[in-house]
C-alpha cells in the first residue's frame, strides 16, 4: 500500500478550495495528467465521478465516490478501476479570515505488482502534485 500526505496554508478560504476540489467537471482544465472527467451522479452529500488519466505512460480509467462534507471535507472511495485499494480524504480547515489549510492523504495499492511497478511510482507523483495543482488553479481563478 502506497500513501501520501500533503498539506499546504493557502490564501483562499475553506469554501473557495472545497469548491476547487468538489468541480470535478473542470480538472481536465487544469490537471495536465487528467485527459477526462464525468460526473456520474451528485445528491447533497455524495458525488460519483469518474477520472481518465493520461500521464506518461500510465493510462487508465477509475470511478470514485465521494462522500461531501462541504466546506470541510471529501472522502473518496474507489468504486471501480486499476486499484485493489484507493481511498483518500481532503480536508479544508479556515486558518484566520482568508486562509486555509488544506490536506490531502491517499492511500492506495494496484490490483497487481506488476501494475503497480510500473505505475505505482507515476500515480504517486501525481497525489503529491495535487494540492499545488489546485493552489494554481485558485490563484487564476481568485487572484
């Protein structure tokens, strides 16, 4: 099982990063390893959506669930893809009047060690580049 944890104190409130995170629609915009994004389904505390990543030479498809506690925190849950596990939580915690800290930890393992040999290392890349993907994307957006 791999794990990654990342946090960052960001200038931007809590809501306005939940927000970020919860526009599943707009990653391809913005994430250069996401070549596709649907929203399957969405009611008031759950989203499902699945994710095409297209990043070297790792190429898959994975569906989530995501369990919304707006504006604090979204867990994912894997409901279908590559991985025997995948699981992770962003939480969003007001730091001041206009600030945050954001967190994010993953945890997951491929179906197979073949698979997880020569993508184990790349999907680990892009969990760490997250959190300063989605720093980027609220500077354009919010200044």
């Amino acid at each position: 099982m791999r794990v990654v944890n990342r946090n960052a104190l960001v200038p931007y409130s809590a809501e306005a990063m939940y927000r970020l995170v919860d526009n599943v629609e707009s990653y391809p915009e913005f994430l250069p390893w996401c070549a596709a994004a649907e929203l399957i389904s969405r009611d008031t505390d759950e989203l499902v959506a699945g994710l095409t990543i297209g990043y070297g030479a790792l190429n898959s498809q994975f569906t989530t669930r995501n369990k919304l506690k707006p504006p604090e925190q979204m867990t994912m849950e894997l409901l279908d893809g590559p991985f025997s596990s995948l699981e992770g939580v962003w939480s969003f915690g007001q730091v001041g009047e206009q600030g945050c800290e954001v967190k994010l930890h993953v945890e997951f393992e491929f179906s197979s060690a073949v698979q997880d040999a020569l993508f184990g290392g790349t999907f680990e890349l892009i969990c760490n580049e997250l959190i300063d993907a989605f720093i980027r994307r609220a500077h354009d957006l919010y200044g």
